[in-house]
C-alpha cells in the first residue's frame, strides 16, 4: 500500500510532471522525489515511470 505522499507523487507522475517539477509543487528534495520513486516501484514491483502510472491507473489510483 502507497503512502499518502508516495500516492501523491505517483498522481503527479501520471499528470507528466518531472521530477523536478514534482520536488519544486512539494517543496522536497529531487533526492527526495528519486527515494519516492523507489519505493513506489518496489511496491508494485514495476521498472518504470510508464509501468506505474499503468498499474495505478488500473487500480484507479492515479487520475488527472
């Protein structure tokens, strides 16, 4: 299960925002954005930025 904040990356992901973009909206770190990332990716156990927002996007997860 996604964290709120890693739920709220993922969404910003799936709007086509960069990660610098995402760490600028958030007021984070890119390092931070990048751990996010990660541990996204393990959680669902997908490779990339485009596998994620698919698999959310099929949970519901992710809309615009």
């Amino acid at each position: 299960m996604l964290s709120p904040r890693e739920l709220e990356v993922a969404r910003m992901v799936g709007m086509g925002c960069t990660n610098k973009m995402i760490a600028a909206s958030l007021g984070i770190s890119l390092y931070t954005v990048s751990t996010h990332l990660r541990r996204i990716f393990v959680k669902l156990e997908v490779p990339t930025r485009a596998a994620m927002v698919a698999v959310l996007a099929g949970r519901g997860a992710v809309a615009g």
